[in-house]
C-alpha cells in the first residue's frame, strides 16, 4: 500500500517522520482513537486496536515520547542507576530489568556510575530526570557516603538497602540475602563441618555485608564462634588470592559469588586439596558455568528475572496518581541448590 506521507519540503528527498495523523488516515479511525491506542488507554476494542496497530507498523510510527510526555505528564520510561559493573550479578539484574519494564509497556534508560565516587548517584539521578523518566531504580545499592536529594520529584526505589531512602522504597527487604547464605552455611554444617570459612565481598557492597551477616548468624545460632572471615572482591582472582591463605584445617568454604569459588578451587587445586574430600565449596548466584565446573558447584540460586519483575511494581505503585494494584507478591525466595562439590568431611 502507498504510503499517504508527502515530501517534508520541495526538493527534498527526505520524507518526514510519520505522525498520527497518518496512522489515523490508514486505519480509517480518528486521531483520538490513535492516541488512545499510543497511550494504552481502555475504551478501544480490540479490533480498532488492531487495526491502528497494523497501520503504525506499515508506517513505521513511533510515538513522540516528549510530546506525549507533555499532554500526559507521563514519559513512561523507567531509568536506572548502576554500577556498569561487568560481575554477573549486576549485569543479570541489569537485563532482567529491561526485559520487565519492556514487558510492562515501558521504555528504559541506563545511567552507569564507576565505582569510588560518592556523588556519581546523585549525579546519575539528575541525568536520568533531565532526560525525562517516571521512576528510578537503584539497581546495586553500595555504600560509598552518597547522599541523595530527597526532592527528585519522581520515585525512588532501590533493589536492596541505599542510604537516605526510607524502607518502603527498598523494594527487597533486608534480612533476605542474609537468610538464603545462612541456609547455604547450615547445609555445611548439618554435614558434619565444626566450621565454615567465608571468602567475603567488599563491605562498602550492602550485598556484600549481608552475605556475610547471613554466614555468621548460621554459627551463632548453634554456638559456633565463626572463624575470621577472608577477603575477595567478587572476582576468581580474588578467589583465588584468598585461597592461598586458607588453613590447612579448613574443611568448609561459604564464597560471596560462584566466581569467588572458581578462584577458591584453583588454589586448591594448586595445594593438592580436593574438592570435596578435602573441602566442600557453596557460592552464591547459580552462573551458567556452576553446574558444568568439576565438580558441579553447590550454590544458592538468584532468580533476577523475578527480582526485576517485584522491583518495578514496588515503583509503579509509587508512581503519583497511579491505579490501585493488586497486592504485589513477595519477591521470589533464592533456594539452595545442592551439587557435587559438598560432602561431609573427611574422618580421621
């Protein structure tokens, strides 16, 4: 079919961008009905919507988000803060929550900040409201002294503890990292190790302190003194790195991520210690690779995608004048999922 679309102006070329005026043409409907599909609005059948829709794809229209915005007072895009970090657990998170908000009917936009500078969240926040969004997720909260303005004027909402935000808009409770790496080091020690080693993450992560928290209060709660905990940095060469300095009497290990354990393992390797007749290993996300290493990691299994999905209806429900939803669900449970390199300790 033709296209309706006139030459921008004599001599050139170039034809303009299409509008709704020509979808409205094509579809054979009014503009207020175009607008009303654009914006997702009820009161239009089905089949209007259709055939609206048919006609913006053979036009190739795509909705003008500012003068959209304008009349709405809605861009309906969702920005978010991270870290730009390249470790599996924050680029995960980053991809399930374009997918959610993609999947909500929304648009999304990215503002990386490098790690050690305090004002780089702020100034990431301002950046994300000049370019125009509805809400913001704080997609790896760290502690680094930041400080947010509490004035953005759009809902903040952060997937685990920020500093300056209230609790109803951290959108994954505390305490739930922390529970899921207690039950991790409580499989350790249901079979038979007096002790579980921790290779901890950087504390300035709040992620990273509740890993550690969790591992801690396993022992406590059975009366166990914890041992001094090593430090890693999220990565196999701090894994690594740490497991140089493991104890001979060690037979447990509780890592910060699965990348810390493959790190762990090489040591060991290394030293002639095997895993596990000489010592069980647990990390923590489920990579791809944990059930292909040798021998198969035992890990605590991260559901991103679920995360994402909780995250953005904790914001939409913040959203000024937004509808009243359906209670949101409690954010999906990690589960432990038990493989090969975990067994009881060897017996004198």
């Amino acid at each position: 079919m033709t296209s309706p679309i006139a030459p921008e102006s004599d001599g050139d070329a170039r034809r303009r961008p299409p509008g709704m005026t020509d979808v409205a043409r094509l579809a054979g409907v009014s503009q207020k009905t175009v607008s009303r599909v654009v914006n997702n609005e009820r009161y239009v059948s089905e089949e209007l919507r259709e055939k609206v829709l048919r006609a913006a794809a053979e036009l190739g229209f795509r909705p003008n988000t500012a003068a959209r915005a304008l009349i709405t007072g809605r861009f309906k895009r969702i920005g978010v803060v991270s870290l730009g970090s390249a470790l599996y657990g924050p680029a995960s998170m980053l991809v399930a929550l374009e997918r959610a908000t993609r999947a909500a009917g929304l648009s999304f936009m990215v503002a990386n900040t490098p790690e050690g500078q305090p004002e780089a969240v702020q100034e990431s926040v301002d950046w994300l409201l000049a370019q125009g969004v509805d809400g913001i997720i704080l997609s790896e909260p760290k502690d680094e002294g930041q400080h947010l303005r509490p004035d953005a004027g759009v809902p903040i909402v952060s997937l685990g503890q920020a500093a300056d935000l209230p609790a109803e808009h951290v959108a994954l409770a505390r305490g739930r990292t922390a529970a899921s790496c207690r039950e991790a080091v409580e499989h350790l020690l249901d079979l038979g190790h007096r002790q579980v080693w921790h290779i901890a993450a950087p504390q300035d992560w709040w992620e990273g302190r509740e890993r550690l928290e969790g591992w801690a209060q396993a022992h406590r709660a059975r009366g166990i003194e914890p041992p001094p905990p090593l430090q890693g940095d999220w990565t196999p060469a701090g894994g690594y790195a740490a497991g140089r300095l493991l104890p001979p009497e060690a037979t447990a290990v509780f890592c910060a991520n699965d990348d810390t354990a493959i790190g762990l393992a090489r040591a060991l390797h290394e030293a002639g210690r095997r895993v596990p007749a000489d010592v069980s290993l647990v990390g923590f996300d489920d990579i791809p690779a944990a059930a292909y290493l040798t021998p198969p990691l035992t890990t605590v299994q991260q559901d991103f995608e679920g995360d994402a999905t909780h995250a953005l209806e904790h914001l939409l429900r913040l959203l000024p004048g937004a509808a009243p939803r359906e209670a949101t669900p409690a954010a999906p449970r990690r589960r432990l999922v038990v493989r090969a390199s975990t067994a009881p300790p060897l017996t004198e």
